[in-house]
C-alpha cells in the first residue's frame, strides 16, 4: 500500500514546523546552550502543584463538566474583569481547554468555512496558519514590519481586509517577537474591525508578561467586544506549560458552538490541572509578579547586549523572547542559527520558522537565568566577531 | 512556662507598630524607591553579580547603580552580602538552636533593651519577637550541644528580664533563606531545547 496516498490532503498541505528541524539538529548535540525554548525556566508554585495533588488524593479524578470546573471558570471571569477590565459569564461565555492550542484549533474550527479568509500576522506563532489551512480556510499573511517594532497598524490592517475575511487573529504580546499593542496603537485599529464586521481571535496568552505599559485586552473596547475571541491560558503566566489549560472567552453563540467541537473532541480538560489553575488564580499573583520581574530585568540586559554587538534589537514590550535583527551579518536566518549552533553551540531559532517575514531576524528567548544569559551571550560575541574577521 | 494573655499581645502588637512606624518614614524620606524593588531582588538572587550586568538589567548607568547600592547601604536597607554555606557539607561540626525566650517588658523600653542584651551575644545568629506563646524566637550556634547549653544557662537564661526559655536542637536543615540545601528533584530543568 503506498501510504502517502493513504493520507489527506490536509495532512499533506500543512507544512512540517521550521522549529521541528532545528530541535532535530540541536538535540542531536553535546553540551548545548540554548535559547531557544518558548516555556518559562521556573517550577509551577508549589502552592499549585500541591493544590493538584490534594485533588488527585481526594479522588476528584472524573471527568469535569465539558466546560470546565465551575469554579475554575468564575475564577477566570473574575480575573479578567480584575486584571484587564473585561466581563465575561462563567456560564455561557468560558470554555477551559487543552491549552490555548486547543482554544486556536476549536475557534478557528468553529469559523471558517472552506475558502473563508483569515488574517494571521507575520512573523507569528508556528500554530496558526496550519490551524487555518486544517479547516480549509485560506491564511492571509501580513507582513509586519521591523520599524513599526512588529505592530498591526492600520494601513497594512485595511490592506489586507477583502470581502471573503472571516477572522484575524492577533497574538500581542507576541511569539516570536514580543511586539506589543498599547492601548493607543489598538484605538487606531479598532474602527477598522468594527467596520469590516470581522472575528478578532486574540492569544493574550503572554498578557502577564507586559512589561511597560498595562496589557490591554482588544475586548475591552466595548463595541467590537462581541466580534472578539479571547484565547488565554496557564502555560506563561504561570509556568503551567506542561498541564495543558487554556480558556476561550467569547460571544455565548460563538461560545456553544466551540463547546460542541470541545465536548466531542476533548470531553474536558484535565482535572487535576483544573483543580491546580484554581489555586493558582486565587493565590498566586504575587508569583507572577515576581516572574515578571525577572523576565523584565533579562530582557534590559538581552536588549543592551545585542545593541552592543551590533545586532539591532528593538525593546520588546512583552512576552519573554527579543527579536534581534541579524541582517548586518549578511547570513540568512537560518544560516546564522545553523553556524551559531555548531560554531559555538548556541540554539536559537531562525526568524523563519515563525513566516517568511522572519528573514533576517533570530528568535532568543530569555526563559533562562540571567548568568545562563551571560554565558550564552559572551559565545555569541565569540561568534560575531568571528564572522566579522572572515 | 508564661500563660499568653490578650495583654501580652497588645503590648507586643504596641511595639510592632512602632516598627512600622519607622519605616514609613524611611519611606517618606524616600530611601526606599520603586526601582530599587528589583535591585534588591536581583542581589538578593546573586549578591556577586557584577554592577554592569545590574545596571544592563536596570537600563541604568553603572555610576547610577553605584550611588543607589551606597545609599541602600547606609541606609541599612542592604546589610551585607553574605554567602549562603551548607556547613554539613563540610567536615566542620556546627550545632545549630531555637531557643524560645520569655520575657517581660519594661517600662519605657518595652522588650528593646531586653532584646539588645541578647543579640549582642556572639552565638546569637537570629532574633525574632514574636506575638503567641513566648516573647523572643533566639537561634543560637555553637560548636557542640555542650556549648550551647552552657550558653543558654550561664548567659542567656540569666538576661535580667528573662523568665524561662526553651531549647530546641536543629536535626536537619532544609531550607534556609529561600535556598533548598537537601537533594531535591525540584527545580531540576528538563526542557526540551528547541520549542516554538
């Protein structure tokens, strides 16, 4: 049987992630330092981790209701009333899902019809233009640009707005550049998306990690708060990348129907994970602000150390990875990180693997310690300086 | 053994106030600002750190670092820079006590000068006031169990004003200041090394 035959042109047409080949060759190495993971370095609290076990102890190991733990999801509407200003009904308006990945699949699911256009950003997170291309739909790109430091502004908004856009979706702060949308730069998009009557899918999943300015939520501007789709979840904020718990806040007719994919899909979310994201909500602020605090102090020092090298590098205002332009070095993206790893044995990763629009730019991530930083940094240098003597 | 009264408390919770009291105006004075907040955190994380790097991650010139690390120190806001050794990794014998002391206020100095009579004591590592049961939580070290017994005895059971104390020996050590010092899984970073 020739099994490639076998296959769907679905499986077929999404491409394999870029992050995929670089993880191939960097693993297969001694000794790496890398800079190159998208989790935090730091241990779920205690205080959550405790919190799962007791339930697991307790026995609350069934399945929870297809929506979440009711708990769980007031503890969420009330966070987001309390930290971003948006109000949402446990009841009708919260779904707790498989990480924000499954809230992306089940709302853009939810969506688009075959041929139905969406809107993704460019360069942005490997998951979304295969999750669009998973249901048909046809992935718009738009090619965010580095002067602008990576933001959706509104001539390249209505630009890429035609009669057949269905969606976009949004993911500020940003993976792979921590671009960051103020308030302002929202106030000047906004009209646009209330004109053109179009979904906004919008991942806050690095809300918390806002550095400068308060993060602002796209539904907190009240007369496109309908059209909006918030995906948020625990992997960041709360160093919960391994539990797998994400939300969606939306419209409750939006909300049913992704509960419908949800509940035949998934069923729910994992207890224990649930039992431990309520903890976290309740008691661990103070946490989170203490992780921010230090992701703040590692992207000064990231964002000097690169200028200082000569690799342009804009201040992002958000999520944990700087964007360093390395265009001087006249190597492509993938060259650099290609030369990088076995020259110095330093991974990051390639502009690339987040858009063609990544060209000339790494991703670093500052989930390490500040001396992890330091060292990785100094082989850096080594290897810059190689290049220039070349 | 003292029985805690509601009194007893209000006395203490008296002088707790007056701590505070100090230091909101420390605070007023503005010795403690709000940049220093991450400073203080990133030296309390590394105190070896290297000014440069500081300054990198405060956006700060280094000149500027230096005069804030001056004032905290003479304001006593930063008291050292000290290192954190797990002793009973080493082959030197060190006996470590919690000591609770019971106490009774004096007129004016409250449990001040009481207190200052204690720590001053060389084995003295930590003193605490405490509300509850007893007055004064006293870590004392020593070389031997003897020594400590004999400290607590001849010197700090006869503090004029104290009026009973308790000795507990240290079996095992944990944790100290925020550090882990036992073998522990936690922590231990098993990240894969490229994910998106």
């Amino acid at each position: 049987m020739n099994y490639e035959e076998m296959l769907s042109d679905r499986a077929k047409i999404i491409k394999p992630s870029g992050i995929r080949k670089f993880f191939d060759l960097a693993s297969q190495m001694e000794g790496v330092i890398s800079l190159g993971v998208g989790e935090p370095d730091f241990t779920t609290p205690w205080t959550i981790r405790e919190a799962a076990i007791y339930s697991i102890e307790k026995g609350k190991t069934f399945y929870t209701a297809n929506r979440g733990l009711l708990e769980l999801r007031q503890e969420i509407c009330q966070y987001y009333k309390r930290r971003f200003g948006v109000s949402y009904d446990p009841e009708k308006e919260c779904i707790v899902t498989v990480g924000g990945s499954e809230g992306i699949d089940i709302a853009i699911r939810a969506l688009i019809n075959p041929g139905d256009e969406m809107i993704v950003l460019d360069p942005g997170y490997v998951a979304y233009t295969p999750g669009v291309e998973l249901s048909g739909g046809i992935p718009v790109p738009i090619t965010l640009r580095h002067e602008d430091e990576f933001k959706l502004t509104p001539d390249l908004l209505k630009a890429a707005i035609t009669s057949k856009t269905k969606a976009i979706l949004l993911n500020y702060p940003c993976n792979p550049t921590g671009g960051f949308m103020t308030k302002e730069d929202y106030e000047k998009i906004v009209p646009i998306l209330k004109e053109a009557g179009i979904i906004v899918i919008s991942d806050e999943i690095y809300a918390e990690l806002s550095y400068e300015e308060e993060f602002c939520s796209i539904a907190s501007f009240e007369e496109i708060k309908d059209q909006c789709v918030i995906i948020n979840g625990f992997s960041k904020a709360f160093a919960m990348t391994g539990w797998r718990l994400g939300y969606i806040l939306c419209h409750p007719i939006l909300s049913k129907a992704m509960l419908k994919i949800h509940q035949y899909i998934i069923m729910s979310a994992p207890s224990p994970a649930q039992y431990g994201a309520i903890e976290g909500l309740k008691h661990c602020q103070d946490e989170v602000e203490k992780m921010r605090d230090s992701y703040k102090a590692r992207r000064n020092f990231l964002v000097k150390t690169f200028n200082d090298m000569g690799l342009a590098t804009f201040k992002p205002q958000g999520a944990f990875y700087v964007f360093p332009c390395i265009k001087s070095t006249g190597l492509t993206s993938d060259e650099f990180c290609e030369q990088l790893l076995n020259d110095q044995k330093v991974a990051c990763v390639p502009g690339t693997a987040f858009g063609p629009a990544g060209e000339g730019f790494i991703r670093v991530s500052y989930a390490y310690s500040l001396e992890e930083l330091k060292v990785a940094t100094e082989k850096i240098k080594l290897f810059i300086e190689k290049l220039k003597t070349k | 053994m003292k029985i805690y009264t509601y009194q007893n408390f209000l006395k203490k919770f008296f002088y707790n106030t007056q701590i505070c009291n100090t230091m909101n105006i420390n605070m007023k004075r503005g010795v403690i600002v709000m940049e220093d907040k991450l400073l203080l955190r990133l030296l309390q994380q590394n105190a070896r750190i290297k000014i440069t790097d500081l300054a990198a991650a405060l956006e700060e010139s280094k000149d500027h670092v230096i005069e804030r690390l001056t004032e905290l120190e003479k304001e006593k806001v930063i008291c050292g820079y000290h290192t954190i050794v797990n002793w009973d990794l080493t082959n030197t014998e060190i006996v470590t006590a919690l000591i609770e002391v019971n106490a009774s206020p004096e007129r004016e100095y409250g449990y001040d000068r009481i207190a200052s009579h204690i720590y001053k004591f060389e084995e003295v590592d930590t003193m605490y006031l405490l509300s509850g049961s007893f007055e004064f939580a006293v870590i004392v070290k020593g070389k031997t169990m003897q020594e400590v017994a004999h400290f607590v005895a001849s010197k700090l059971a006869c503090v004029e004003g104290v009026t009973g104390t308790s000795t507990y020996f240290v079996l095992k050590q944990y944790k100290n200041n925020g550090v882990i010092l036992v073998e522990d899984e936690d922590g231990k970073n098993d990240r894969l090394v490229v994910t998106p």
